[in-house]
C-alpha cells in the first residue's frame, strides 16, 4: 500500500506536468509555416500603424553598433532595428556565437520598427540617413548616440535617435520633429515588434519538450498580463487591453524578450492624457504585429518637439526585469504556478550570489526545501515503517481469507485500527509537496540564468540534458533504494511493476534538463536519509517498548 502511495505521489507529479504541457502545446500551438492571409486590424484609440505589403523587408544601407552586451544592425531603409545580437549569451546550437534575437536574414523575420501617422511624415518604409555606418562606444563612455535624419513635408524635418547605454539591454528611441512649415503640425507615432510565426531556434517539442509560449504579450494596469497565441491573431480572435494610458507590449519567447515600454518604472510614460492604443495583428507575409500608437502633442510652426520611448532586447534575467516596468517581471513565465515558483527563484538567486554556481545553488536550495518539509516527510515515514511492520500480517491476512477480497479488506481495515495506523498517513504529506516540486520544475525550465551555465566535471549546461545521462542513471539508482526501504506490495503483479518503476521514469529524465534531474538527485538521496533513519528510529522505539 505505502509503495503504491509513493508510486502515486510520483507519477501523480510527473502527470500533472505532461497534461499540462499537452494542454498548452493546443491551447498555444506554434506556428512553423505562415498563414495565408492575415487578418483585420482591430480598433483602437488611436489610427493603426501601417501594415506591411509583403513578408520581405526592403533593404538599405546598415549601420552597424556595437556596445557591451549587444551588436545591432539598423537599415536607413525605415531606420528600423534590423539585428540584435545578445553578446554575452551563446547560440543554442552554437554557444560559441552570439546569440540573435532580432534579425532579418530572409528565413527568419523579427525586426522593431518605428514610426510617424500624419500627411507626408517619415514611416518605416521612408529613407533615412547617418553620418556613419558604424558606431561603438568606446572605454570610458556611457552611451553611444545614432542619428538617422529624414524629410518631412513643407520644411519638417524629421530625426529618430537611438542611445544604446552601457551595461543595459534598453535602448532608448527618441523622435526629434523640427516644424519649418507655416502650419501647426498633427501626429502620432507608433512602435512595434514585427516577427514571423516561427519558433525559436532550438525549441524541443512533442512528448519530452518543453513547451514554452512564444508570442505577443500587452501589459496594462487595467488589464494586467494578456499573452495572445499567433492562432488567435490569425482567426481575429484576440481579447486584450486595446487602450491605456499606460503599460508596454512585447514578443515573447524562451528565455528572451523584446518590448516597447510606454510607461516605463519611476519615468514620465509616453501617453499622457491621451490613452494609448495597443493592436496585435497578423499581417500580410504571415507576419505578426506587436504595437503602441501614441498621439504627439500639436508642433507650432517653427517649433522643436522630442519624445523618447524605451525599447528592451534582451533576457529574461530576474533582476533586469525588476527594473524595466510594472508588470514586466511577467514576461518570465512560470505558469499557473508563479506563486511558489517565483519565490523559489527569488531564494535560489539569493543562494547564488553567495556561492556563484547555479549548480551548487540548486543543491542548497535542495536541501532547504527538505529542511522545510521535514515534519512532513517524518510523519510520511514512520507511517512506511509502520506498515513495512505489518506487511508479514498482511500476507498472512490474505493467505487466510484467500480470494474473498471483501473480508481481505476488512481484516486489514481492522488490522490499522488496532495497531493505530493511518494508511493515507504516507501519502498526503507527500501529495501536499506537489506543488512545490512542479513550481520548480517552472522556475528551473523558465531562468534563463541557468541557460549555458555550467555545474561542475561534465555538466556545462544547467538547462540542457546530461550529455552523458550520468544524473538521470543515478536518479534510477536513487528510486530503487527508496523502493527497497518502502513495504513490499502484497500484490505480485504489483511487486513486478515496482521494479521496473525506476527504468521508466529514467526514461523521462534523460531529456530533462541537468538542473532540476540534478535537484531531484539530491532530493531523493535526501529522502533515502530521512527514510532510514526515521525507520530505524521507529524500530528502535519498538524495541524499548518490548523491553520495558
């Protein structure tokens, strides 16, 4: 019976993960061919950005820009940010090059793009120009500034700026409109994220992926955290917050994201008194379009006006996010089980900058979370000793009664009884745990703080499987031990199927990444002490009660 109940506790844990990863692989399906058509804009606040005539991007001249964490590409053709490179964090099939998280190399699209609404003014198709092509901030400097300048209508002249700052993945984008016409001028200018359906490079799919979401996202203080599925945006079927006066929108995906920031933390945001209209599409070319539209203040003739709006490209690290935008934490999904496994993160951040590994980290954490979960699990095996003590009574109860499975059950019922044992007694304490194991198992799948990085011997990568399959051997070898400390199931068949537990679920842990195969290693090799000594404990107090 004990053993069934660890058995259950287990692929109870392991169920509650594949269902769930089923379910989000439909309710979130990722898109590797685009749609044929696109689908309508939807309303908003403010008039919608122009949309793209065909998947193709036109190219002009690139200025290339390089500081500490990124390297990135702007074509003068829109002045649109063409290619990010994130320059502290490996490909992921190539951790020997950087990874890319914009880019425009024809098979695949994700670019950012900016732009004017008004007669005449500079969109992302309009021509702009620099006075360079390549630009890099230099030692000793903070940020790095580049100019890219167009026509506008009757004497306006047009100027977008991005300052690319040291030590930060926020770009910031600043409009400089100068009105040398003899009319007050009118406009709006909208910011979006433009990328295909496709999933990321490297993502693993089918029974042993992980699905992670990869789409748009809108963030607003009335409508808090609304991601939409690019098959929503396809059927013109998306619900979310379409105007604020605050907020950001981004495109999300494993580990890395990209937002416009409308309201950014402790700053003036871009809206003002007049709400924001944010619009998720699809587009003509199977593209998709992330963007916020901001009406700009009237510009009287022969006046200057500026407006600045953050743009983030970057990883999903805990501690930048904090410090983006309300709500930006979110961009970091850990699923329906954020509150236990963002303040599982939180502790295991706070282990790491004490120790400076991850791996050793997730040890510690390991160990804690067992401290923690003690009084549970001692109670859970002095119930298994309990019942590992009665297991010879229970053979002998079913050898008596034979095939009469009714009065089998009573006289084992009867038995608990006067020997005062609670056969759920190891059970629920191990199905409270649940929780906590599957939030980790987000917070480890979601950090991408434990994306490349190494432990210790052969292990380099946290978030990759053993490459040697050394952890998951060893996790096998750690449920067979538990199985021989458990009461033996009465049951033959049963008895057969407990053997062969440990192989299966070995299977599962092949392709799990090293981290959380690595917690549950340590964990069981926990619990293998907390069992026998709580065993032995128990023996012992019988044998003083035989004594006394």
């Amino acid at each position: 019976m004990d053993t069934k109940r660890l058995i259950l506790f287990i692929a109870v844990s392991f169920g509650i993960l594949f269902f769930w990863q089923k379910w989000m692989e439909k309710r979130y399906p990722q898109l590797n061919t685009p749609p044929a058509a696109s689908a309508p804009a939807t309303a908003g606040a403010a008039p919608a950005a122009p949309q793209v005539e065909t998947g193709k991007l036109a190219n002009g001249t690139r200025i290339t820009v390089k500081t500490d964490l990124l390297t990135a590409e702007i074509d003068s053709n829109g002045a649109d940010l063409r290619k990010v490179s994130l320059n502290k964090y490996g490909a992921t099939l190539d951790p020997a090059k950087p990874f890319v998280l914009l880019e425009d190399d024809g098979a695949h699209t994700y670019v950012a793009q900016t732009g004017l609404i008004g007669d005449g003014l500079p969109t992302h198709k309009s021509t702009f120009t620099a006075a360079q092509t390549s630009y890099a901030l230099a030692d000793g400097q903070d940020k790095v500034d580049v100019r890219l300048e167009a026509a506008g209508p009757e004497g306006v002249k047009v100027a977008k700026i991005y300052t690319f700052k040291r030590d930060s993945y926020v770009v910031d984008v600043r409009y400089e409109i100068v009105n040398g016409g003899s009319k007050p001028l009118t406009a709006q200018a909208y910011y979006r994220l433009l990328r295909d359906g496709k999933s990321p490079e490297g993502t693993s799919t089918g029974m042993f992926g992980t699905h992670t979401f990869t789409g748009p996202a809108v963030y607003t203080d009335a409508g808090k955290f609304q991601k939409v599925d690019f098959a929503k945006l396809d059927k013109n079927e998306a619900d979310y917050q379409k105007s604020a006066k605050d907020g950001w929108v981004a495109m999300v995906q494993h580990y890395f994201t990209s937002a416009w920031i409308a309201s950014p933390k402790d700053k003036p945001g871009i809206c003002g008194d007049t709400a924001c209209s944010y619009e998720l599409k699809a587009v003509p070319g199977g593209l998709y379009s992330a963007g916020v539209v901001a009406a700009l203040p009237q510009i009287a003739p022969g006046a200057k006006f500026d407006k600045t709006v953050e743009l983030f490209v970057g990883p999903q690290e805990t501690r930048v996010l904090d410090q983006i935008a309300p709500g930006f934490d979110l961009v970091k999904d850990y699923g329906i089980f954020t509150i236990f496994a963002k303040p599982l993160f939180w502790v295991l951040d706070q282990i790491h900058k004490v120790v400076g590994n991850w791996g050793w980290a997730i040890i510690l954490l390991t160990i804690m979370i067992k401290a923690l979960f003690y009084p549970l699990a001692a109670t859970s095996y002095r119930s298994m000793a309990k019942m590992r003590k009665l297991a010879p009574r229970m053979e002998q109860l079913k050898e008596r009664h034979g095939d009469d499975k009714m009065k089998f059950q009573q006289a084992v019922m009867e038995m608990y009884k006067t020997e005062k044992v609670n056969p759920l007694g190891g059970c629920l304490p191990m199905l409270v745990q649940i929780p906590v194991f599957i939030a980790l198992y987000w917070a480890l799948i979601a950090a991408v703080e434990l994306r490349q990085a190494p432990w210790a011997l052969w292990i380099h990568d946290l978030s990759a499987k053993d490459p040697y399959f050394v952890l998951p051997v060893l996790m096998a070898v750690s449920m067979f031990i538990q199985q021989q400390l458990s009461p033996p199931p009465p049951d033959p068949m049963q008895a057969k199927m407990m053997k062969i537990m440990p192989l299966v679920f070995s299977v599962f842990f092949l392709f799990f990444p090293a981290g959380l195969v690595l917690y549950y290693v340590v964990n069981n090799c926990l619990s293998i002490a907390q069992q026998w000594y709580i065993t032995r404990k128990v023996e012992n107090e019988d044998k003083l009660a035989k004594n006394s």
